[in-house]
C-alpha cells in the first residue's frame, strides 16, 4: 500500500479489527485447506482468509458492516453472519473464532484490552491487512446516516445478523408462533390459578401456622405467573425462518383518513404518502435517522443476506417515493438527501433490478416513476429536480429503463385510481 496522506492519517486515527483464532478455519502454508474455510468481510470487500490472517487494520471511524460466512473453496457457502460497528478513531475490535458456534465471540474486557494494547503497539501489525480504501466513498455513500441510535435501535438481540433465505412468510409465521404461545400461556396461567386454589384450600384446613406458609406459596405461583408474563412478552422478540434474529425495524403505518372525508381525500392519502413520512419520523430521535434506517435495511439485504432488511427496504422506497408534499414544501432538504441515498443505493444494484424475478410486480417500476413524476411537478425544489434528472439517467443508462415511460405509468396508475374513487 502506497503511504498516501490519506493512509498516513489513518495510520494515526484509524482503528482495526482483531480477529483470533482465524487460523482453525485457514488455508494451510502448503495450500491445504479445511473442508470449509472461512470467508471475510468489511463493507464491499469480502475474501477468503489467508493462513497468517488476524484482522484488518486503518479502518476509517465510523459505522462498518463485518460479515463472515465458511466455505468450500469456491464459494462463500450458505451461511453468512454478520454485526455493524460503529468505531472510533484509534478503536480496536477484538474478537475470537468460536468453532463450536462457528461466529466470531467477545473476549472478557480485560483479555480483549490487553489484545488491543497489543495492536496498537503494531504487534499484529504483519499479519493484519489495510482497509480496500478504494471501495471508502463508496460504503460511506451507503452508510452516511446510520448513526449509533440507529444501530441500537435496530440491531437484533445478541448483535447479529444471520443470513435468512427469502422461503418464509413472516406474517404466518410470526401468526402461527403467537397462537403457539398464548394457547400455552393460558394453559400456564389455568394451572397457576388451579394450583392457587388448590394450595389455599389445605392452607385453610390446617388451624395453626397456615399464615406463612400460605404466604410462600402464592410468591412461588406469583413468580411462575410473572415467569409465564415474561415469556409471552419475548414471544415478540422471536426469530424468523431459520434461526435468523429479528431486526427492530420500525413499523410502517397505515395511512389515516379522518372520518366523513371525500374521495378526494382518501385518494390523496393513498397516494401522497407524506403523512406515514411524518410518523416514521417520529419514531426516531431525529428525521434523518429514517434515512438511517432505510441504509440499515438496504445493507443487512445487500451485505448480509437478510430478507427482513429487504421486506423494509422495499416498505420505505415505496413510501419515500411518493411523498408528494415532502418534496413541494414540508421536507425538501429531506428528501433531497433521500433521492441522493436512493441513487448511490441504485447506483450499486445488479444490472437486471428491474426486471429481477426477486421484485415480483417489480415494484421499482412504479417507485421510481412516481419519484421521477413528482420532481417533474413545476412546484419542485431546483435542487431537488436536479438530483432527480442524475437517477432518470441511471435508471436509463444502468438500467435501460427510460424514466419518461415510467411516469407514463404512474400517470396512468394514478388517473385510474382517481377514477375509481370517484364511484364512493
């Protein structure tokens, strides 16, 4: 690596990420190799380990994404996890190959102090690889809003994120699970109540003493309600197919129509989405966290593998396409970053997007052109028009879509709609 200004700045503020154990899951000096070897990666780069590798070192601060999967030689293999960090300068990460659970562990503080001492002191310094600088402004175009608050408050419990293949259906099968588990805790709840009865009945009979052993029997009921409590209430917290963790993506809400309103109304509230826009904003400390977010599920989906970040993915381009009145007037320095983020987001998808059998119906299709038919509006910001016109030339360069025919679509989507409504 060349010793640029860049790297020399990295060399005194970037931080590292140790990796030990490595060498369990390794490719051999002579070229012998496990039957599954390890793959790893940070941001855009993902390889296979060589025999020496520990770590990789000048990490520019900020938030990164750290996957890791094992292999067969030819390929990274169907299991992929991975966990966000949100590192700061001179910060170093240190974690150990666990091949019990083939993931990468915490160590106890003191251990991992010692070990990051270590690399500071460029101990490791020989058998840690740079950071791919070249792919830097790249990741932080996909990554610039996701922000400590957002990792916390979506990461899954325990950090990772598994990979999570796109044969499941959340809603039945989160449905069937709930049904599971109340059936068992009203069942629980019954005993509870049974053994509560049953328990004060012989405490009844008996003429002395009956005060305080009566007392530590209903604690000990009290704690197997509370313990029954506890369990429906992680219910929620469950894992998907697979054993993949659950993210805490925010819920996208429905829109809401005041009631006795006009047709016109209930139209416009289906089809300016700015309201729902409002509301996701407020479930975050800050309104660009929602752009936070939308980077989240894009590479949980893209890096991880994880079908929960695409259905969000998917859920938030869909709203933030059509936010009719954001890009007039309520959020136009929002939405103006928005179609930024959505262009480096595009910008890096596979050729074939829009006509992928993964986006059944595609829905990009009608995204985009609404996008591109409300920053056609003559009411648009210039700033906003003109980062519009440099996605109208991805989608067609990229894409070979023409961004002319796809607000044609949307038109025609949107006057049919306003056609049926005028029936109510």
């Amino acid at each position: 690596m060349q010793r640029t200004e860049e790297v020399q700045e990295l060399q005194n503020l970037g931080a590292a990420i140790l990796c030990l154990g490595c060498e369990q899951v390794a490719p051999k000096a002579d070229g012998t190799a496990p039957a599954n070897s390890l793959y790893f990666g940070i941001d855009y780069s993902f390889w296979q380990i060589g025999p020496r590798f520990q770590g990789v070192k000048l990490i520019p601060p900020g938030v990164h994404y750290i996957y890791y999967g094992l292999g067969d030689g030819d390929s990274a293999g169907s299991s992929r996890s991975g966990f966000f960090a949100y590192l700061k300068p001179k910060e170093v990460l240190v974690r150990k190959w666990d091949p019990e659970t083939e993931e990468f562990i915490s160590l106890p503080e003191q251990e991992a102090y010692r070990y990051a001492e270590g690399v500071r002191s460029f101990d490791f310094d020989k058998t840690m690889g740079p950071y791919p600088l070249e792919y830097r402004t790249k990741w932080e175009g996909l990554s610039s809003f996701i922000t400590p608050e957002v990792l916390e408050k979506i990461e899954p419990i325990g950090k990772t994120v598994k990979q999570q293949s796109l044969e499941y259906d959340p809603a039945h099968e989160e449905s069937e699970n709930r049904k599971k588990v109340i059936k068992q805790n009203q069942a629980d709840l019954q005993k509870c109540k049974d053994d509560i009865a049953e328990e004060n009945a012989k405490e009844n009979s008996k003429e002395n003493g009956g005060d305080s052993e009566n007392k530590d029997t209903n604690m000990d009921v009290d704690e197997k309600i509370t313990e029954v409590k506890e369990d429906e209430e992680m219910e929620s917290f469950g894992a998907y197919d697979g054993g993949a963790p659950k993210l805490f993506f925010t819920t996208i809400p429905k829109p809401k129509v005041k009631m006795g309103a006009s047709a016109e109304e209930v139209t416009m509230a289906n089809i300016d989405k700015t309201q729902i826009l409002t509301a996701l904003m407020k479930e975050h400390n800050k309104p660009n966290d929602v752009l936070g977010e939308f980077q989240f599920a894009y590479a949980s989906f893209i890096l991880g593998q994880n079908f929960q970040g695409f259905d969000q993915w998917k859920e938030m381009v869909g709203i933030l396409c059509s936010c009719e009145s954001a890009v007039f007037e309520k959020y136009t320095v929002f939405m103006g970053e928005f179609i930024r983020v959505f262009y480096e987001q595009l910008q890096q998808m596979p050729d074939d997007l829009f006509t992928d059998d993964l986006l059944e119906g595609n829905f990009l299709t009608h995204c985009v052109g609404a996008l591109l038919a409300i920053c056609g509006d003559e009411r648009t910001p210039s700033k906003i028009k003109k980062r519009a016109n440099y996605l109208a030339t991805l989608v067609k360069q990229k894409f070979h879509v023409d961004g002319d025919e796809l607000m044609q679509v949307t038109k025609s989507v949107k006057i049919t709609k306003n056609y049926v409504k005028s029936f109510f």
